[in-house]
C-alpha cells in the first residue's frame, strides 16, 4: 500500500499482517479522494475500522488538519502508530484509539466535541452497518460538521438505506466488488 498524491505522495506503509483485514485498493482509495478533495483542505477526518490507517493517512497528505483512526484491535493500532511514525506525521495532527466502534461514536456525541467534516467507515463486508448508520442518523449534529460526509465502503451487493435519522445518502460509487456510499446531514 502507498500513499497516492500529496504531501507523503509514493510513499509505502506498512501492511496489516492478517488477512482478516481488507485494505481498501489504491483504484479506490484514488476514486474516494478525487470526490472528496474539495472537501479535504484542514478538515478533520475520521477513520473507523482503520486497519493500517491509509485512509486517514492519505487525508492528511492531501491537506486535512486532523485525523482520528479507530480500530478495536490493539495489533492494528500499533501498525496505525507505526505507520504515522514512518511518515513523520506530527502527532499534534492525530489520534489513535482502540475501540468498537459503536462505543466509539456513543462516547464522542456524548462529550460534544467538534464535529468531523468527514467520516470514512469501511468495516470487514460481513459486518452490521446498521448500528453505525444508526448511529450517525441519531447524532449527526454532534458527529457531523453541517457540510460535514460519511462515507461508507461495503460489498456493491450490499445495499444500505437510503436514509436513517438525520443523514441521507446523497452519492454511490461502484468500483469492482467495492462501493463507496455518501451520506450527508439533512
């Protein structure tokens, strides 16, 4: 895996050692950011289901100010940490945390901080999206800056709603097996 454009352009990060992870490809990692790059400039990025943070990382490369990266498994953190270390990045521009992600999102709307302008969830394809859609529909204001994006990665066969709660899906990318879903505040 490799960074694609930016500040850490061509730059190769380490791999997650298990399979059970499925990196998102560099086709479509390059298809998510060509839609976002408007967006991107001293945003705040959060990236659940992070796995070795190339998400987070080729956000920040392309000019966000902040990246959270949360995963529930104590090995893929470090991998993340190992990651940001390898570039450099300053650790003032990010966070890493280890947790579900629901608990994750129920923790951040409680405390009230400053919402993300974008959230990338790409959970294993056999996960329930559900809770986390849920989730983001209940407490977008608190999750979600007013123009803020999820976006939300999953097997092109797997089809999501619409609309849940305060967020709507507004854009849907298919890429191979891959599909990108964008949902935004009502």
């Amino acid at each position: 895996m490799r960074i694609i454009a930016g500040q850490y352009r061509g730059r190769v990060l380490k791999s997650p050692p298990s399979m059970q992870i499925r990196p998102t490809s560099d086709r479509l990692r390059e298809t998510l950011f060509n839609v976002l790059a408007p967006r991107l400039a001293d945003a705040r990025f959060l990236d659940l289901c992070a796995g070795s943070g190339a998400c987070g990382i080729e956000a920040l490369s392309r000019g966000a100010a902040f990246a959270t990266f949360v995963d529930r498994s104590r090995k893929t953190c470090g991998l993340i940490e190992a990651n940001l270390d390898l570039l450099g990045v300053p650790e003032e521009r990010t966070e890493v945390v280890m947790s579900e992600v629901a608990d994750y999102l129920r923790r951040t709307a409680a405390r009230a901080l400053v919402p993300y302008d974008i959230a990338y969830f790409d959970p294993p394809y056999s996960a329930d999206y559900l809770l986390v859609l849920e989730l983001f529909g209940l407490h977008a204001d608190a999750l979600l800056a007013p123009d803020g994006v999820l976006v939300v990665e999953h097997h092109h066969k797997n089809t999501l709603r619409d609309a849940i709660g305060q967020i709507r899906r507004w854009r849907i990318l298919k890429q191979g097996d891959s599909a990108l879903s964008f949902y935004e505040r009502n």
